[in-house]
C-alpha cells in the first residue's frame, strides 16, 4: 500500500469516526427512524434520476440495502436515542465483523479458519464486557440494540458479497434507494406520520440549523466521500490491508464524543473496546483476507 493510500484510509477513518457526532446532533433535532430516513432519501432521490441501476441481481441489491441500510441504521439510531454513549456505538458497531464471518460460514459454508474462530471469541469477550458494564451502570437496552445493527450490517454485507458488482460505488449509491419507504413507514408507525415532517420544517428555523449541518455532514463528507475513498482503495488494494483502517473509525469516535460531548467511558467499557477490536483485527489476517470483510460505511 502506497503512502498515498495509507493517507486516505486515514481520512476515511476520521470521516466515519467523526459521523457519529453528526448522528448524535442530528438526533436532537430528529426522531431517529425519520432522521435514517431522510439520510437515504438525499441521496436516493437523486440517484434515481441521474446514476444507472447496477447490473446485478435485484435479490442481492435488496438484501444489501435492507440489511446496511434500513437495519443497521434502525436500530443504531434508536440505540443512540435510547442512551447509547457516541463513542461507545461506534465501537459496539464494530461486531459486524465477527457477525460478518460467522453468517458467512452459516449461509454461504464458507470455511472459517483457527484464526478467525479465536478472533470472534475474543471479541465475543470484549462485548460481554462492555454489555456488563453498562447493565451495572446503565439500562443494557441500547448496547443490544447496537450489536442489532451491527447485525444488519453484516446482512448487508453478505448482499454486498453477493452481487459482486464491477461497480461498487455505484453499487453503494443504489443500496440508498433500499432504505427510504421502509424507514418512513416505520417512523409514521413508530414516531407518527407527522412528526417527522414537523422536525424537519422546523430545522429550517434559527434553532435548527445544527440538524442540517449533521444531515449534510453524514450525507456528503461520511456517505459519498467516505464510501467513494473506500471503494478506491478495496479497488486497487488487497482487502486484508485496507480493512483494519475502519478498526480506527471507534478511536475517532471514542476521541470525538470525549472531546466534544464530555463523554467519559468507564475503564471496563475501554477495555471491553480494545478486546473486541482486537479480536476482530486478529481475525481479519487470513489467507484469502478478501473473503473476511467487505466493509461500508456507518
């Protein structure tokens, strides 16, 4: 991997970490399964009418944007608005990985190695800890509405596998199209069918301009910049490499939600995180790396 690449898969860390504080901005000023919503519909809208539809199968596409998108999303933002700490989500999130291998070798038999079973334990361990901590110290809820999305997210993933698109940012850019209707059917189930709106008339008032700034932040600098850097650097490097630059993305956030929200994670809750990252960095080095992990943003 080049210097250059090393540089960029820095800044998509950054730009995914510091996503996490857009969310929980955003959060604020909207009910969470609207906000997912509307994250999509800025992007769809426009996809739609201007990026041609992948040559892939409609199954997989469906899959990839029901589990990346509607799932993850659903549940990581109800976590967040449940109490989940900032810092705290954007490592929980990292599950995804060892969910990523194990539904792997459920649905697809594909062969997981020593190394990866003893990573995905390790992290296993690590989630206990910090499910532990927050059961004494805090409602357990959003830590397993978290793992929930990083659940999804690992759905996705295999999607994402599956299509095996020549094209994966225009790939990524369609699975937007997925997560709309169903997320707006949600938020009129769940938060009302006006509610929404309301939020969003007003963010357009002198009070609500920080729930655009979030908006915007996690439409362009973490979707369509993150995503579009991602797909260069999976394009021209081997997975294995690339892949453990988004174990950086809960340092940001951790970092992030330190410096700007005042969070503070309890000692078991950081080591919790060092374990679980650990496991899931142990078990991305393997033979065929590109087999183990086929990451998109959070």
């Amino acid at each position: 991997m080049t210097t250059r690449d090393r540089l960029l898969g820095l800044t998509v860390a950054v730009l995914w970490g510091l996503n996490f504080l857009a969310i929980r901005v955003g959060l604020d000023h909207f009910p969470p399964f609207f906000f997912a919503a509307l994250r999509f519909l800025v992007i769809a809208v426009p996809v739609v009418l201007f990026v041609p539809r992948p040559k892939v199968p409609l199954k997989w596409l469906l899959l990839y944007g029901f589990g990346f998108g509607f799932l993850q999303f659903a549940f990581l933002f109800a976590a967040m608005a449940a109490g989940m700490p900032t810092g705290l989500a954007s490592l929980v999130l990292q599950s995804s990985a060892p969910f990523t291998v194990v539904l792997g070798a459920v649905l697809l038999r594909e062969h997981v190695s020593r190394r990866q079973a003893i990573g995905i334990a390790i992290a296993v361990v690590g989630m206990v800890l910090i499910g532990w901590d927050r059961a004494q110290n805090a409602t357990l809820l959003p830590v397993i509405l978290t793992l929930l999305a990083g659940l999804g997210w690992a759905f996705g993933n295999l999607g994402n596998r599956l299509a095996k698109s020549d094209s994966p940012m225009t790939l990524m850019l369609w699975m937007t199209v997925i997560p709309p209707v169903p997320m707006l059917a949600l938020s009129a189930i769940v938060e009302g069918p006006s509610t929404g709106w309301h939020a969003l008339a007003e963010s357009f008032g002198p009070q609500g301009w920080p729930g655009l700034v979030a908006l915007a932040y996690i439409v362009i600098p973490a979707t369509i910049i993150g995503s579009g850097l991602w797909s260069i650097l999976m394009s021209r490097n081997p997975a294995g490499l690339v892949a453990p630059f988004s174990l950086l993305v809960p340092v940001v956030g951790i970092a992030g939600a330190w410096i700007f929200l005042g969070e503070n994670p309890s000692v078991l809750a950081l080591i919790g995180g060092v374990v679980v990252i650990g496991g899931c960095l142990g078990g991305m080095v393997v033979r065929r790396p590109a087999e183990v992990l086929e990451k998109a943003p959070a």
